[in-house]
C-alpha cells in the first residue's frame, strides 16, 4: 500500500534496536519507544509560512530523530509505522 502523508507530515518506520545485557535479551515491554527511523513518504507543505520546503529538508530514505511520544502510529504490511508532523522531527541523522 502506497500512503501519502497529507500537509507537513512525514512517514516513518522506526528502528527498533535489539537490547542486550550480557546474554540476556531485554523483552519488548520492557524496551524504551525508538526515537530514530528511516522516512518512507514525505507530505506536501502547502502552507508555508517560514523556513524551506519539506522537501528540501528531506528525502524518502532519510534517518530521522524524533521525540519519544510524536506521531500517530500505523501498520502498513505488518511493520509499525508513524505519521509525524513536521514540528516533532528533531533531526535528520547524516
């Protein structure tokens, strides 16, 4: 399924990183939310008052920092994804 974000939204799929400690493995309820993720779709910014386009900021590949509790979340395929507002990306990891 092809999803577009709409306005200043963005499409990402976290990276969830596997926790060790020693050979022990950290269950998921006991892991914190990922903060980092790979940008699948990019929205359009028809309402821009500052700044660069979206666009030109990002691009569908990119890894992103955001905060712990942005977005809206989704399965797509089976695989968690966010939908997050421009205003909760934090960076864009090089």
């Amino acid at each position: 399924m092809n999803l577009q974000p709409l306005d200043d939204r963005v499409l990402v799929e976290p990276i969830e990183e596997e926790e060790k400690v020693g050979s022990l493995v950290i269950p998921d309820t006991a892991k914190e939310k990922p903060m980092m993720g790979i940008v699948k779709s990019i929205g359009y910014d028809f309402d821009l008052k500052e700044g660069k386009p979206l666009k030109d900021l990002l691009k569908v590949g990119d890894k992103v920092l955001f905060g712990k509790y942005a977005g809206q979340e989704i399965k797509i395929g089976g695989k968690k994804h966010l939908v997050i507002s421009r205003s909760d990306l934090l960076a864009v990891v090089k």
